[in-house]
C-alpha cells in the first residue's frame, strides 16, 4: 500500500515549492465531441472550423474550459486529494488557444499557506500553470483549497496570504494572435447581440435547464483525468450520494449560456469564483448571467466583456444571488467571474 | 431576457422565408466514436476505412445518420422550439456522403402554412438543405411540424399545403461518386444475404433489444446540438419526463436492423417517419423490418432497397404495425419508410 | 427471420475451423477520448503523444485494451452469441500498439472441443487472431467458453482439450519496436517506482472506488461493437438486470491500478483470466494486484511484470481471493494474470 498516493496534507506543503503534475494529455476531435455530447455547448468558435477561420483562428480551437479542467485535473493528485473545500479561484487567464493535437502538462506553484484555528486544516494557495507540448504557457491560474493535516501536531507554518487581483485587468488580457471579429457572422453565431447591445448591471436568464446524471458528471470528470474520489464513489459519503465535480456545473453553466450570451466566445480570464453550494445527480441546472463589466482590446472589432455566470438548482431566480445574511442562497451552485471576447 | 431565443411562433412563418440555421460543426473522428458508443452500429461502410475504400468510397463516411442529426439539430431553435409535434419527413435525399473535417450547416425554407381549426397552433411544412464547408449539398428533406400561436388574434396565413411524393423515386436517388459494390467483401460485412435475397414483403425481425438510459439519449441529442428543453429538462413535462429525441429512436433502430440486414448499407433516401408514440428513459427498443420495394441503380453492383423501419416498445410484434382502427399500436415508436443501397 | 443470426451452437463447432469475424473497425482519437471517459486510465504513454515519443514509440498508441476489445468484440458473434459462460483466457500476446487510424478485424480457430458431460453443452477453444489493414498481427489469446447445444441429439464431437501454457514465458514476449525507457520521466508517469522497487508476492491495493452506472457499461460495450444481449437489454434476464461485460470489469480495474502501478504501461501479455462473479450497475469496484514474475527484456531499460489483478465489489479484502472452500469468494469479480512492461 505504501506504493499508492497518499495526497498531500497541509504539512506537505511550503511557500515557494513547485509541484510539477503528471499525466501529459494529448487532446483530439475525441475530446471536443465528448464535450458537446455533455454539455449543451453552441458556441460557434469552437464548433467550427470554417468559423473560426473566418475569425482570423485557423480551425476550431477546443473549447476553453477542455484547457482548462485538462490542466485543473492533472492538479487533483497533488493538491487536492486530501482537500476538504475548493475555495476560490483568483487571477486566471488563457494564453493561447489548444488545438486536436496539443500535449497538456501543468504544475503548481505554492504561493500561500494559512493553518486553520482549528489546527486540523489549513488554506494551500497555489499558482497552476499549464503548458503544451512547445513549453508554452496555455493558461494560468490561482486557485486556493482547504486542506486536511495528516499530523495534528505537526507545527504551523509562516502565514503567508497572497495579495490577489480582484479582478484581471482588462488591459492584461491575451489576445489570440489573429482574432479579428470585423468580418463576424452574427446568423451563423446564433444571436444578433454585440458588445454595445449589453449594458453593464444587465442580468440575461438563459432559460433552459439540463436535469444532470450520475453517468455524465463521471464521463466528464474523467475524461479530465480528475481523480478525486468523492466524485466516483458513492461509498465515499457517508450519505451515499456523489458530489459533482465543481468544473462540470461551470461547464454546463457556460453552454447554457449560449442562449443570451452566443457572443460571447472565448473565455480569455477567471476572476474568481466559488463552488456555493453542492450539486447531485437529479438536480436540474439552470444559468443567468449579470454583465460587470465591458472594455476595448487591442484586436479588431473584439471587445472584452466580464460576466457574472451564476448556475442554479430548482429554486434559483435570476438575479438572486445572495439572501439577507449576506451568503450564498442555498439554490445557488455557482458564482463565476470572467471575461470574454465577444463582438464590439 | 430579450437576449435569449424565444423561438418562433406559427405566426412567424412565411411560405417562401429562407432560415439560415445557426451554429456550423465541424465533425470528426469524435462524432463517429461517440455514435458507436451511443448505437449499436456495425455498418461495415461506416466502420472500416479498408471496406469504404474497397467499395470506392476513400475512408470511411460518418454515418449517414449522423449527417441527419447534425443538420436536423440547428434546424431546431429555429423551427421546432414551439413545437407541440413532430409530424412527418418527406423527400429526404442524401447527396454525398460526410467525412470526418467536414463542417455543416444548414437552411430552412418554409413552404407550406395551414393553422388549425382551433386557431391555437397551426403546421408548417420546411424543406431543409444541409451544406457543407464547399457549399455542396448533403442532405435534403421535407419536415412538417405542428407550431403554437403566440397571439391568437394573429390571423390566419394564407392555407398552402405543398405537394409532396409519397416516395421518392428509386431514379432520383443520389448514387455516392464512385461506389462499386462488385467487389463486395459479404464475410467482412456481416451477412451473406443480397438485395436479390429479400423479397417485397419480407419483415424481418431483428431480435435484439437495447434498454435506453437518460444518460444516453441526453448525450446523443446534445451531441447534435438539438437544444429542445423537452429531452433535458425533467422539470419541463407534468409528468416529471424527459421525452427521447426521435432522431435517437431512429438511430437505434437503424442500428439494429444490422441484424437481419447488415448489407443495406447506405441510407440515400427518407420517403416519410412517423414518431408514432413518445419513448423514455427504461423502455427497451426493439426493431423490425418490412420490404417495400427494391430498384435498380446506376452503380455497379448497386441496388436500392425500400424499407419500412419500425420500432417498437415492450409488447410490440413484429409485422404488426396498426390496430384494428387504422391507427398505431401504443408500442409503435417509430415508423420509418426509407432507401438504402445494398449489394444487388 | 432467417436472415438474422442466430449465433453457432456447440455442434456447429469442429476443431481446425477458422471462423473469420465480420466488421472490421477503424479507430481513432474518438475511441481514446471515449476510454479516457469511460475509465479512470491515466498511465502516460497512452494519454500523451509527447510521452510516448520520449519512449521511443512516436505518437501515442491506443490502450492495449482498446485493442483486446476491438478484437473481442468481433468474435461474439461467432463464439459467444449461445455462450453459457466466458470460461478462460490463455496465450495472449500484444504483438504492435494499435494508433489512430488503424482498422482491426479478426478471426478464431477452433482448437479444442469438450461436449458436457450433461449433453446440453461444451466447451469451445478458440485461439482468436487480430489483424490491422496491412494484414499484419496485433493480438492474439486464447479463449475458452461454455456453448449450449441446439439439437441435444447432436453427437459428441471427439474431445480435444488443447495444451496450453500456464503463462507466456517471459521470452515470448513481443517488445514493440523502439522501446526504451532509459530516459524514462517518472515525475511525468506519475509515480517513482520502477520495476525493481516490485517484490515478488508484494500485494498493491489500489484504494480508489468506481461506481458503476448502466449507461457507462452499455456505451463502452457497444463501442467495442460486442453485440451480446444479456449487456443491453434489461428484458432478457430474468432478474431484469444487464450483465456487465467483463471486459469493462478488466478495464475499470486497470485504469484503477494506476495508483501503485502507474509505470506498469504496456500490457504485453495475457496469461489467464476468469470472471470471478458477475458485475452490475451500482456495484462499487475496486482494484488490488499482486506482483507474480519479474523478468528482463532485450528492449533498453525495460522489464516485464507479471501481475495479478483482482477487481472486488463491496466487501473485497486486498490480498483475499478465494475462500477456504478454494472458491473465490463472492465479492471477486476478476481475476486476471498478465505480464506488463515497465522501467527496469
């Protein structure tokens, strides 16, 4: 048994390591119909290569959330096997976009550590970045756990608490190289809406629901070699039942909002995030977005446009994000922040 | 909400509109994947590079089928999102076969209106072109659906109810460039049997049965990008179900008539289907054949075959299609009446 | 109905026959995506092209079970369509990876027969060959299964019990041309245990849990094109349960014997196997292995493992296998001895 992973526990960690992950993945045309078989997903950048193409991409990337629960997943073994919560997502941003071919690595700097009052956990913050088969940078993001101590009395470490971007500056964002949105077929994208046709505070409920199965979250979270055992196996809880994987409601939140948002194309950053509440087998999911925030870029006829992608269980009502007491209403399973590229 | 499709109402519709279809796809190797692992598909055309090509096609086409789903699936935001029923196919012909890195698109142009006496709803005849990347042509057909009235004080359109063949003719079907059945290898593909060895008539009963899951039927119809709530939505119907897409009940069927009929490989021809009773999640799907006609064709060594395909739920008898009251027996899904190519 | 299959029966059997199965079957990254979402599988040479390369292989080949189920799946229905029980496996060898593009078909030659002693049944040997498009040798094993009888006043055929080996020797091996793990990345793979850190008799217990949902093993056992009823039709048992191929047993397990075996890549031969008790959804399965032989290669710094591996559903104990009685016991689902390549 000493030939198994453990995980890493709270102690494992320091300020500074760098944990390369294993398991490279090269991605195929697999991947992207497995995606479209789990998620409602429509967006015709990433459906297409004749639209793509015609925006200055050459043929269809993958979607960008394949990029990123790949690189997220590789991660499980090492950060997160022993992790009590997923707590928050900060400063992500994708840096080129990943084609049918690409090999996908990853590693995890760890940038924090907190040891909890409790003494039995403590919050790991670790800077994830994902690179293909050039060495080249994909994507980066931090993310931040809660982590169990495998030794309680293993002592504290230094506090260190990163100083994280609230948000990722408009004028940080990379642009794919070529992305030009002048020439944009709004009918074979599926709505006539542009940047200026959004205004900011704007909530869009994207109205249609997907009744969630055990056999799908698994598929997908698989297939993002996603290890953790809550996922699979519903021996794990103690109420028999097993929890979703946090990434599949942000995919299944982002396709669903094709129908309001069908322009808004590429993910480009993660501002933040939190997993509110947790999802089941048999829950019906349903999304609405709230527009924070539009800017320029650099790229012709593109805009960025940062939106508030909130998933709901039965219950939910768009807009309704919180109750009085300031927390997460119970309905609410996601609350995402990120920019897109959508037409100006 | 403004931003999200509505859908269109029967009002909306004009004889003679043209619709362009949103969202291209581009499909691949993933696609087929996947509807092997959906379908019990054993096709050899479909399955085997080295048996397209020894029947002069190249590689291996994506099943005809999938070409179907795929330009069926953008023609649903547009034309059945309303819909209360699905009521029949017409005049469909496949025009060249689809391989993996071809994109599709698709078109609908209405041509035929008639409101119900009840003045709620009405039907709407479409022809549908499937295109691909060149703009050639790949799929053609006549759907009518019955569509509710958003405003029922909107009058009546114009009654125009289009002449439609009940068959398309055997010398209108469109022969793929360069199929060659001389050479045809009856050990690799599965059966002894050629289009010489059916007779009109004949019903063949294809045994076996595949009990459906939501978990598939949910994959499938989202991997042709069909958004219709009714088939994802659990929460959607009063009963608490969710309805199978028919296009599923088809390639279910399709895919076991192999047994019985595994050298009818080419699906060139829909002369009409009937969705004949809703199918869930539990029922086991079972299918029979019925002969209806056989042709020759241009082709070396090439017949057409006229088939009526059925399938049927628990209870169903093979041959036996109608009540005593000329209507369907209540196990009848699905009653399908098409072209194929087999070896003559 | 005489043009379906109706499957050989035991007395349809003669020894010397050589049965050639129909369908043969192109693969792609399709079938690699749907694997990696169908089981936990993770070990690097088969998830990226980049490892593989390093390896000495050049692009990623497909999992040696994609091929063993390619290959399987053809011969049922020809070997197993009337099979009372799948009985054994022997002599298996891996002779190529299997790559995207590749198309496989196969065939079997009876080499022994048994008639029972109760005169309704027997057993069949079949030594089955797979074969790609270039006519050239993937995989071949031997199998041995119980057939019923038609016509139970068919005579007993003479009885031949073929000899066969207990275990590939280790120099029978095939190494797939170019293997060298010299420069072996064990961060990549990982896990940083290398054949020698393997003693003989050593039990691994591979911790993580699957459990098992009906589409899962439906859309797995259809893509491999194994058409046998009692896997899809809940009609056909009287329990109402669908018997999970066993293959998806072997498979799952496997993918699970990563965690303490992630460098055991290659799997090089199939030395025996038998399904201990059947599998259904909403079992649990886990995985334990138990190292058998150690041995060198001529290939740079690769050795070959002999492994035991054992799937369990609730209830199994590592290590545990079979009762006092020298039966398994009633919660070993599998027991499998192969031979695998790993870094010396």
């Amino acid at each position: 048994m000493a030939k198994t992973n453990p995980g890493r526990f709270f102690e494992d960690y320091a300020v500074g390591q760098v944990i390369p992950h294993a398991v490279p993945r090269t991605l195929s045309g697999g991947e992207r119909a497995l995606y479209h078989a789990l998620y409602p997903a429509r967006h015709a950048l990433y459906s297409s290569d004749a639209f793509a193409a015609a925006c200055g991409l050459g043929a269809a990337p993958l979607d960008d959330l394949i990029a990123f629960h790949t690189v997220f997943g590789k991660t499980v073994p090492d950060i997160s096997l022993n992790a009590v919560a997923n707590l928050g997502y900060a400063e992500g941003r994708w840096h080129r976009p990943v084609r049918p071919g690409d090999t996908l690595r990853s590693a995890s700097e760890v940038i924090g550590l907190k040891q909890n009052s409790n003494g039995k956990s403590g919050v790991v913050w670790v800077r994830t970045r994902g690179l293909d088969q050039r060495g080249e940078l994909v994507l980066d993001y931090v993310r931040w756990v809660m982590v169990r101590k495998r030794d309680l009395e293993a002592p504290a470490p230094e506090t260190v608490v990163p100083r994280l971007a609230g948000v990722v500056a408009a004028g940080d964002l990379v642009l794919p190289e070529g992305l030009d949105f002048t020439g944009y077929d709004f009918t074979l994208a599926g709505e006539p809406h542009r940047m200026a046709d959004y205004e900011i505070g704007e909530v869009i409920d994207h109205v249609d629901g997907v009744t969630v199965e055990e056999a799908e979250h698994m598929q997908a979270t698989r297939l993002w070699q996603n290890t953790a055992k809550v996922h699979f196996d519903a021996t794990f809880r103690e109420d028999g039942r097993r929890l979703i994987y946090g990434g599949h409601v942000i995919s299944l939140a982002r396709a669903l909002s094709f129908n309001g948002l069908a322009n808004a194309q590429m993910i480009v950053g993660l501002n933040g995030g939190a997993h509110a509440n947790p999802c089941f087998a048999g829950d019906t999911v349903r999304a609405w977005s709230e527009v924070l925030d539009k800017a320029e870029t650099s790229a012709p006829g593109v805009g960025a446009i940062r939106l508030r992608l909130v998933a709901v269980k039965a219950g939910g009502v768009p807009g309704e994000l919180r109750g009085e007491d300031g927390k997460y209403r119970p309905e609410v399973l996601l609350d995402l922040d990120y920019w897109a590229l959508m037409p100006v």
